[in-house]
C-alpha cells in the first residue's frame, strides 16, 4: 500500500478512534451499571468455558480500550505519544475481539445472549477491523518516526566499549 492509499486511513484515524472509544467505554460501563447486559456478559463467559476471571478483566478490559482511544482526543499529545496510545488501544481491542469472536463459535452460547441476537460473529470481526483500520496508520507513523530518529554513530559504540 502506497503513501496516496493510507491517506484515507489516516484521515478516518480520528473519527474511529472517538467512535472505538465510546463504543468500548459505554460498553464496559454497561456491563458494571445495567443488571441485564452484566447478565448476558456472565452467560457468555460461563458458557465459553473461559475462566470466573474473564468476567471483571473483561469489564475493566473494555473500559481501560475505551479510555485510551478517547485519551489521544481529549488531551493535546506529541505524535510519537499519540501513536503509541492509539496502537495500545488497537491492540488490546482486536484481543478483545478475538476472545468474541471464541466466544460466538461456541455452539454453548445462545445467542440471545450476544449482541443483537447475532450468533455469526459479525460484530465482532468489523470491530476487529475497525482497530485495524486506526492501527495501521499508528504503525506506519511510528515506524517513519523512529526511522528519522538519529543513528548512534560508531564512535559512540565504540566508547561505550572502552
């Protein structure tokens, strides 16, 4: 992918990244403030198979998602900062994502316990490429960003030697 096709994603960077955000944060609150969602969210941990744990790192996973795509919104940072925050977000949700699209397969999960009824992990895997979607250009930008940091010339290695 050249420069002229990450141009459209770098421009979608900050309107995906609010929305990631928000949807991650009030998704996570959900499941501490609404005794329904918090309901569906045990089921679909118990019937996964996946650890008691899942349940509270779940909750504070989402949040925490939530949190660091809105940070780089709310506060002014340096670049290098802003992508690696963005990078941090991206990742920890497609891990997010990846735990639901498990969790979907699992022919134990109803799927009236899923978000909209929607047993084929659909959201999940749009959601997934969404965080893809602000990753890259993170990626990109820290990658040209280190390339112009300046080389420890040889003499210093050979200094630090001595």
């Amino acid at each position: 992918m050249g420069r002229e096709s990450a141009e459209p994603l770098r421009a979608a960077t900050i309107p995906l990244s609010l929305l990631l955000g928000l949807l991650m944060l009030t998704f996570g609150a959900l499941k501490f403030l609404n005794a329904t969602v918090d309901g569906w969210f045990h089921v679909q941990i118990q019937q996964s198979h996946l650890p008691h744990a899942a349940i509270l790192l779940g909750k504070l996973g989402e949040i925490a998602t939530g949190t660091l795509f809105l940070i780089p919104r709310l506060r002014r940072l340096p670049a290098v900062d802003e992508g690696r925050l963005l990078l941090l977000a991206s990742a920890s949700l497609m891990l997010e994502m990846l735990v639901a699209v498990y969790v979907h397969l699992q022919p134990s999960v109803p799927p009236e316990v899923l978000p909209l009824g929607i047993k084929p992990p659909l959201i999940p895997v749009v959601v997934l490429l969404l965080a893809a979607m602000v990753a890259v250009p993170a990626w990109r930008d820290a990658r040209a960003m280190s390339s112009r940091l300046p080389e420890a010339s040889d003499d210093c290695l050979n200094a630090s030697k001595a």
